[in-house]
C-alpha cells in the first residue's frame, strides 16, 4: 500500500496505551510494548484527520521524511 496509513498500539482485550502511529508501511514500525501489538486503523482518512486536527499535519510531514511518526496520548 502506497498510502500513509494510521496504526494503534493494542492489547488482546482492546487496551490502548496511547501510542499511534503514521506510517507507509507496518515494516517499519517500532516494536509494540509488551503484550501489545499495532493494529491498522481501516477507516483512517488523512485529509479528514488533518481537517480535525490541524497538528498532525507536522506529524505526517514527519512520516513523511522518517517512514514513520509516533504520537503519544497525553492523560
């Protein structure tokens, strides 16, 4: 897939602890914490997201440049 996709940090029982992800490819994704794995988001709209959310455009820049982009939950 050519496309910049979106990916969230996932425990078996649907924990998330925060991390997501931007990446073109789940290659080359960091490795998940313990007991988790990344899960693709099916219906991730980049320009629908940016649109929400003016922020992760420099994040997807950032993708872009790295081949991937981490984004952490602030609690």
């Amino acid at each position: 897939m050519n496309r910049l996709q979106k990916f969230v940090e996932q425990g078996a029982f649907g924990e998330r602890p925060g991390r997501t992800a931007y990446a073109f490819s789940a290659l080359v994704l960091p490795e998940p914490g313990k007991g988790l794995d990344w899960r693709p988001v099916k219906d991730f709209d980049a320009g629908n997201e940016v649109m929400a959310d003016a922020g992760l455009r420099q994040v997807f820049e950032d993708a872009i440049k790295r081949g991937c982009a981490i984004v952490t939950r602030k609690e």
